[in-house]
C-alpha cells in the first residue's frame, strides 16, 4: 500500500460534472496530484465506450482512465483507493493508495460534502463514505 499526506484540497462542479482535486508530495512530483471526476448523467455512447465510470486523472491526462478505482472509501481521516491493474497501469499506483487529510485542511468539508454528492450517482456507486 502506498501512502501520501494531502496537503491541499480543492473541489466544485462544472457542467454535468462534480470533481475533488487532491495535491501531494511524491518521488514523482512535489506537486502532484490526483483528480477524481464523477458524471451525472451517463448517456449510451458513453455506457458503450465505457464512460460511465469514475473517471481518475493524476498530474495530465496521459496518466488518467475511467475505472482506473474498484473502490473509494472515504473516512474522517483519509481517503483509500483500490485500483485495478489497469488504473494502476494508467496511474502510476500500487493496488492501494491511502491519502490522508486532515478536517482543519481549508477545502476538506467541501471536498467531503461532493464526495458525499459523488456517491449518489450512478457512476459514483464504488465510492463509500464511513
């Protein structure tokens, strides 16, 4: 397992989508950082090219796939992902990533409450809040 400490949190909601944005210190970047998109509406052509997923973005889009994650659960103190071989392909991760944040974190309540909105979607069903 691998595991990083969030040092800066950002989320919102653009169009039809909602994302989380988590920046940290790795041997790759001391800025890296790991986007998680989540759609609201999932059309066919989307369902068929296998769009209908959560989609994972770190650092650009070259390191980046729709269900590149398995599972999301969220707690009070960090942030745990399960990949599958091809996330960790797109990714650069281990099969589990834990990233851990703190609540005094300015964009942590919000980045919690989208994360909460995240799930009731229907390509927001691998996410788990504890």
């Amino acid at each position: 397992m691998q595991e990083f400490v969030v040092n800066t949190i950002q989320s919102g909601e653009e169009g039809d989508y909602l994302w989380v944005g988590l920046q940290f210190e790795s041997p790759i970047s001391v800025d890296d950082r790991l986007q998680i998109q989540c759609g609201m509406f999932a059309d066919e052509q989307e369902r068929r090219l296998g769009m209908d997923k959560i989609y994972l973005e770190r650092l650009d889009q070259i390191q980046a796939g729709y269900g590149a994650a398995s599972s999301i659960v969220v707690t009070a103190d960090a942030i745990q992902f399960d990949f599958t071989p091809e996330g960790q392909r797109q990714l650069g991760f281990t099969s589990t990533l834990r990233m851990l944040w703190a609540p005094s974190l300015d964009g942590y309540e919000q980045a919690r409450e989208n994360l909460a909105k995240m799930q009731t979607y229907e390509w927001g069903r691998i996410i788990r809040i504890e």
